[in-house]
C-alpha cells in the first residue's frame, strides 16, 4: 500500500567553494570544486538532503553541476512530485523511464529520498542498506599538486598528523617516464610507512601503459588505477593479464551492466566504485555485488564530492562485506571551507561514520547560504585554514 506521504518540494543549489591548493590531473586542474545540493521536503516536514559533484565541470564526463541541475528541475521534479517518498525503488524506477543516463543527477535525487527515509525511521543510511561492517573506512589522501617535492611534503605532513598513510598520485599531464621517475621519488621518500598508488584518468595509452608495468611495480605502486581509456575494455584485459600491479577499473565503471561486462572479460583486478557513476547508491551494490562475486577487489571511489556526498558514499562502503583497497573518500578535505554544522570525523587515518538518521549530517545554513552560486555575498566570511581544520 502507497504511503499518504508526498513530496511538496524540490530545491537545488549550486555551491562553490575553493580547494586548499590546484588539485591537477591528467585532463584538468581544479582550483575550485562547484556541486549541486539536492533538498527534498515531503509533506511530513521531513527534509532529506542529497549531493552531487564533478571534476572539472565537464573535464571528465558528460554531466557537469548546471547541467544536472537543470535535469533535476526541468525533467525529474515533475515525475517525483507524482511519486511516493517512501517507495524509492518504484520512484527511481520512475525517473529512468522520463530521464536517460544522468547518473549522477539521479545519485544526488535517490540519495535526498534515503535520507529523509533515515530521517523519518531514525535509522541510519547504512541501517537501511543491510547494517555496517565497521564503523570507520581507511581514507587515502590523493597528491595532486604537480610538484614532486611539494607532493612529499605534503604526504608527510599527513602521515605526522595521522590522517593518512595510503597517497594515490594523479600522473599522465607528463611523459611516461617523466611520471614514472616523479612516482618512484615519492615512494623514496615515503618508504615503507605509506602505500603508493597511481591514477592515470585514461591518458595513457595501451602500449604505453604496458611498457610502464614494470618500472611501476619497481617503484613501488600497488595499484594502477584506469591507464587507458574507459571504453577500452579489451585493452583493460589485455593488461590486466599481463601486469605485475593490480589493475583498478574507474572510469570503465558506470552502473551495473558495465561492471558485468568488465567482469565477464576479466579486464580489472579492483573495482572503484562510485555512487554517482553507478547511477545511485542501489546501483552501486549492484557494482559491488558483482565485483564481490567475480573475486574483483573493490575501493570506494569519490567524485570529489563535498561532505553530503562523501558521507553518503561512506554509509554505503560500510556495508560492503571486504574493501580490500579501502576508500578515498577526502573529498571535503580538499576543500578550504565547511558547510556542516559538526565537520566529519577524519582521525587515525580513518573517516568515522555518523550513527544518527539518515545520513547522520546537518547543513549549516548561514554557510550554505553564503558560498551558494546565487549568493549576494555582502559578509565576508573568515577562510578555515586546512591546519585549522586539522
């Protein structure tokens, strides 16, 4: 039976907020990280929140925050508004036959409906998804700066103040060698107290990729995230078999046929999975459910997303039986401001999740309402330093 319940608003918000320092990958660099916030009220009162986020606006795939924005208020409103809160597979299921692809837009929807579920229920969002595995997720921190040497400052500071000790670095703007040599000078530097790890964003290609292997692994990586290009299955599988580091498949992933697909050709060792990539949080542990069953390893992917979208990711991760690369969920790290009333807990190389309704997360809303695209923007606010933030 339908519930009596009905959902009387929609709101979006596009929201841009620095990052603490140019964050460069292999197709752009970022200086500021811009998402759309998603509010959805039923007719209880009950408010449920929702996030979505790109890299680089449309630098890395065919969604960007504006254009999800106007999916959501153009052609998602009109079929929510006929749909039932409580009954969020039937409302999604709703949505996919008004609306095609649009991932991350219908991430950002399913998440506000399951949190204002929690919300609702008093349940957590994990609670809901079968319970959690643990309480805390290990957090890989992602060097990013272009620089060799500020790149190991930077990783040491963090290993001194405990917040991380795996580092993923985003090479391919350079040469092969040239990333290769900037790579294993970290690792150097590092030694055994960190773990190492590449992402190429597909800017290599299969050939290059497969000369690289072995000067790779003699660096010390432990895992190569998504070399070549993402439509490039077969070549996944080619290097999959031939390299002496596991392969993680990222960009290749987009929802569940495609990591089946992924599956069936052997073409990845892990998996990187993304809530918003994967069209949602259900269609994420599709994603896992598949991996776990091919005997793929999984890792919790971001999209850099701010703290909604984060913990969002974070209460799905918790549930997943093995995480055997752990998660990068430092999305809200990256930036120089909050917008939660209480910051997430990143401590001990770990991201603590939240044990209250819902997503278990409370927006501040002076701070929303002041880096807000449409802002006036007529007080200043004072910028939280990263020290600040610990």
């Amino acid at each position: 039976m339908a519930s009596k319940l009905s959902i009387d608003e929609i709101e979006t918000v596009l929201v841009d907020i620095p990052t603490i320092r140019p964050h460069k990958l292999s197709m752009t660099t970022m200086n500021v990280q811009s998402s759309l916030i998603v509010r959805i009220r039923t007719s209880d009162g009950v408010i449920g929140i929702g996030e979505a986020a790109t890299i680089g606006g449309l630098s890395y795939g065919p969604e960007s925050p504006e254009g999800i924005k106007l999916a959501i208020d153009t052609y998602v409103t009109p079929v929510l508004k006929t749909c039932d809160p409580e009954n969020v597979l039937a409302t999604m299921n709703a949505i996919d036959a008004h609306v095609r692809d649009n991932r991350f837009a219908k991430n950002a929807v399913e998440t506000a409906l399951w949190d204002g579920i929690g919300r609702r229920s008093d349940r957590s969002l994990s609670d809901i998804f079968g319970g959690r595995y643990r309480e805390r997720l290990p957090i890989a921190w992602t060097l990013a700066s272009g620089d060799t040497h500020a790149d190991i400052k930077e990783a040491e500071n963090m290993l001194a103040s405990r917040r991380h000790n795996t580092f993923k670095l985003k090479i391919g703007r350079r040469s092969v060698q040239e990333d290769v040599e900037h790579v294993a000078q970290i690792k150097r530097a590092l030694g055994s107290s960190a773990s190492v790890r590449v992402d190429i964003n597909q800017a290599w290609s299969e050939t290059e990729t497969a000369s690289a292997l072995i000067s790779l692994r003699d660096a010390g990586v432990d895992l190569i995230e998504q070399p070549i290009a993402g439509w490039n299955r077969d070549g996944l599988a080619r290097l999959s078999r031939q390299s002496v580091v596991p392969i993680m498949a990222d960009e290749a992933l987009c929802g569940p046929e495609s990591a089946f697909d992924l599956a069936k050709r052997e073409a990845a060792n892990a998996f990187a999975v993304k809530i918003s990539q994967s069209g949602g949080l259900v269609a994420a542990s599709k994603v896992a459910a598949i991996a776990e069953a091919a005997g793929i390893g999984l890792y919790g992917g971001t999209m850099l997303e701010g703290a909604i979208g984060s913990i969002a990711s974070a209460h799905l991760f918790s549930t997943f039986r093995k995480l055997d690369w752990g998660t990068e969920l430092f999305g809200p790290l990256l930036l120089t401001e909050e917008i939660l009333t209480t910051p997430l807990d990143y401590s001990e190389f770990s991201l603590g999740i939240p044990t209250g309704p819902g997503l278990g997360v409370e927006i501040d809303e002076d701070r929303l309402s002041f880096f807000r695209r449409d802002a006036a923007r007529r007080v200043v606010v004072p910028v939280t330093s990263l020290a600040a933030r610990g």
